[in-house]
C-alpha cells in the first residue's frame, strides 16, 4: 500500500505517487518519458512519443461529446532536483520518499515534484476514468520545462487538433493565469588564471536562506546568498589579500540562492581576524533582513597553513566584483498592473570549473525592451571584469488573449462552484504558453493548479484539501466543453 493510498480523491493521487517513483529531474526525462508511454499502451490509448520525448496522449470524447472539439489537458514530466545540503538522495535512480503531514504533503529532504506531477496525475485520471463526462481529450507532457522550455521549444503543435489548451502548471488555486513574462536564461563565464600563493585556507559558509521561486518570490526581497556573499568578500578585501580558490552553490537559474561557499587563502597571520570579521558582517548583513531570513547561518572555517594554486589577485576581484557588482531582482514593477513584477533577474548558480566561473541568470520581463535592456547591463558588468554572456535558452511573453472562448466557461464555472470571481493573473514566472502561442495562435490557454508552497526547495508542499477542490473544478470544465 503506498503512502498515499487513503487519500482522496484516489484517482488523482495514486497517479501521483506513481509518478514519483519515477527519476525525472530536468535533462533526464527518458524514465518519465517512457513511463507516459507504457500508461497509454496500458489503457489502450493513442499517442505520439516524439524525438525530444514529448508525449501527447489521445483520448475519444465520453458519450454525448463524441463530436466536441478537443480539449488539451498539458503539464511538463521535468522537476527541480532541489535537496538539502545533508541529503545524499540521488534523483537520477531513487524515487521520492513521500510523507503525509496534516493537510500536506511532501518529500523527505527533496523538492516534491508537484511542479508539475500534479499536472500529469490530474491528466491521467482523466485518461484512465470511465465515469469522467469529457470531450476528446489530447495529454500533451512536456520535456525539460524547469530549465530552457526545451520540450516545448521543439514540439511539433501540428500534433494537436485543440484549441482550448489548460495549462496544469499553476501553484495558487483560484487563479487563473492568462499571460506571462519572456526570459532569457544565460550564463555568466568569467574566466580565470591560477597562481601559486602562500598562506592559510578559510572555508566560508552562508546556508539555510529562505529561497524560492523566482518568478514567484522574486518581490518578496529574499536574501540571494551568492549576492551576499560576494558583497562580504568585496568589503572585507579592502583590509585583507583575498585570492579565491573556488566559490560554489545554488540550485538552478530560476531558484533564488540559499547557499553559497566559498574557499579563499588569506595571509596566515591574518586568517584568524579574516575568519572573525566575515561573520561579524554576516551578523550585520543577517539584521537588515528583520527577521526574514530566520535561519540564516554564517561561518568561517580556517583550514590548514601551506602553498595553494588558488586563483590569481586579478580574477579574483574580478569573480568577486561581478556577483557583487551585477544586477538582482526586481528591476521595474508594472505600471499596469498594481502588484505585479515586471522585470527581474536572479543569479540561482555559481560554480567553479578548472579556468572559469559560471554564474547562471534567468531574467525576466513581460517587456521586451526590458529584457533587452537588461542583458545589456549584464553585459556592462561583463566588460568590466572580463567575462562574457552564454545565452543558454529563451522563450517569448505569453500576451494576454482578450478573445477567448475558454476564459468565460471557466470563469462561469468557478462562480458557480465557490460564488465568487477568479483572480484573472498574468505571472511573472516563465510558462510554456509563450513558446506554444508562437507556434500555434489559435491556442487558448488558461493555467491553473492548488496551492503548492516552497516550489522549488526541499520545503516544497502540496496541500490536500486544495488539490480536492481543483480537481473537482477541472472535472467541471471539461464537462461545460461541450
């Protein structure tokens, strides 16, 4: 019996646990892939595996809609690979290891994966059910969404015959998303030259920030401990000869960074105050969050006396002045919009390989002149330290459809359901109606999903009671697409 067997509405979760006993983080989706695959051969369904490894599904409509126009029912198979920093769980060939706690659920010292199996057990239930009213259902699962929408970049959408497309990748039940940010997603390389130094290595260590979303949570000024961390060392250089040896963390360009180390070579006479001073002024740094960063933690270790291939003094201001020195966070806020990020970045990984530092962006903007615009000054920052930008991936706003035949039905039926109005949204985090839109305009789509909490980081929760409510509402619009 699994962990969640006794939780309803069973046809959705028993999907879900499923699914996660499946590895499926991003850029390793062929597990995932191919487990949508045997699903349908299992239920006697037609289906598309393309080379990427998208699966659509096809599904007839229920009696009564055999004639109805298809309804897409889309999610993406990928998940963030987020675990904490004790954890030595391997997402390449271990499953989830689900728990229960109250009205939520979660997986022990890893992200959860709701983002998005939830999508795909909701789309499976549909596409096991016999009691489900329906029309044609088409399952597109999409690969590699978390990390470049590559999945989506290469579908071939004359696949699809619908156009009334729901988007299962939302994470706040009563909202529904109709639009959302552009982005491009790059890395940083600064490279570097080693030297020979004498002098006493001193480990550095910033955990346990609150992190997150950043498309989600990039207003809510969480502390980014890279930015932090490069802040300390430009600082505290100014009274001592720093030459880095490596500087490392995160857990992907779209999640705010809660750790960062960093180890570097001090005089050794001076380690020792070099040691005290750097969590002096991570006290000082700690205080200006007010107490939103509760269990922040800021250490210096001092290691060993001796002679070091470490980074030369030139790299290393340059490394040090760059992740300090570059833009983070919300740039503009929309001035349409009341509360709404329009333009943001986020620095989510530092990694050090054998002659360069990459640090990995991804920028947001429902503007593109914005978005331009900050690239640009990602680009000033380069010239000045010698680095250089490696665009990685990109995908386009998905613009606000003021046509739509979706939109009505599922607002009709939400008020019908919970006597009120849905929040009509456009997010700021990247979705893949963007790049669908561009390929296929005739596409209406409208995301939704329950609320999902700590997206992105081991503290990732699905909340029962809200997929229950979600789940019947889903239900509800497929029967009104008549």
């Amino acid at each position: 019996m699994g962990v969640l067997s006794n939780i309803e509405p069973k046809e959705v979760f028993e999907q879900f646990e499923a699914l996660s006993m499946v590895p499926r983080r991003t850029y390793r989706d062929e597990k995932i892939s191919a487990f949508c695959v045997r699903f349908a051969k299992d239920h006697g369904l037609d289906y598309v595996q393309d080379e990427t490894g998208n699966v659509i599904i096809y599904k007839p409509g229920t009696p009564g809609y055999e004639d109805s126009e298809p309804v897409i029912m889309q999610g993406h198979m990928d998940m963030v690979a987020a675990k904490t920093l004790d954890s030595d769980h391997d997402f390449d060939t271990e499953p989830l290891d689900l728990f229960v706690d109250g009205n939520y659920i979660g997986a022990r010292e890893t992200t959860l994966g709701a983002d998005d199996g939830f999508a795909l057990a909701f789309a499976m239930a549909v596409l096991a059910s016999d009691d489900i009213p329906h029309p044609p259902i088409e399952a597109l699962f999409t690969v590699d969404e978390e990390i470049g929408m590559d999945g989506v970049h290469n579908l071939d959408t004359s696949l699809l015959k619908g156009r009334k497309m729901l988007n299962l990748d939302g994470e706040d039940e009563g909202r529904l998303t109709v639009g959302c940010a552009g982005a491009k997603i790059c890395d940083i390389v600064i490279p570097f030259r080693r030297s020979e130094c004498s002098g006493t290595s001193v480990t550095l260590k910033i955990r346990d920030y609150r992190g997150g979303h950043s498309g989600n949570d990039i207003q809510n000024q969480r502390g980014n401990a890279h930015k932090d961390m490069a802040r300390i060392l430009y600082a505290l250089g100014k009274d001592y000869d720093i030459r880095l040896m490596h500087i490392e963390g995160g857990m992907g360009a779209n999640v705010i960074a809660k750790d960062c180390t960093a180890e570097v070579i001090i005089e050794s006479g001076k380690a020792a105050a070099f040691a005290q001073a750097f969590e002096e002024m991570g006290r000082t740094v700690g205080e200006e969050y007010f107490g939103n960063e509760p269990d922040m933690k800021i250490m210096a270790e001092t290691g060993a006396a001796g002679t070091y291939d470490a980074m030369d003094a030139e790299s290393t201001r340059n490394v040090i002045g760059f992740i300090y020195a570059s833009p983070n966070g919300v740039q503009t806020m929309d001035r349409s919009v009341e509360g709404a990020v329009e333009t943001s970045l986020n620095p989510g990984v530092v990694k050090t390989l054998d002659s360069e530092v990459r640090v990995s962006f991804q920028c947001r903007s429902s503007v593109d002149s914005k978005l331009i615009e900050m690239m640009n000054r990602l680009q000033l920052c380069c010239d000045f330290t010698g680095a250089y930008i490696d665009l990685i991936s990109e995908y386009p706003a998905w613009p606000y459809k003021p046509e739509s035949e979706l939109r009505p039905i599922m607002v009709d039926v939400y008020k019908k359901m919970y006597g009120e109005e849905p929040e009509i949204f456009s997010s700021h985090g990247g979705l893949e109606g963007g790049i669908l839109m561009g390929k296929k305009p005739d596409l209406d789509i409208i995301c939704l999903g329950p609320n999902l909490l700590g997206v992105h980081t081991p503290d990732e929760r699905m909340d029962i009671e809200s997929v229950q409510r979600t789940w019947k509402y889903v239900k509800a619009v497929l029967a009104a697409c008549k």
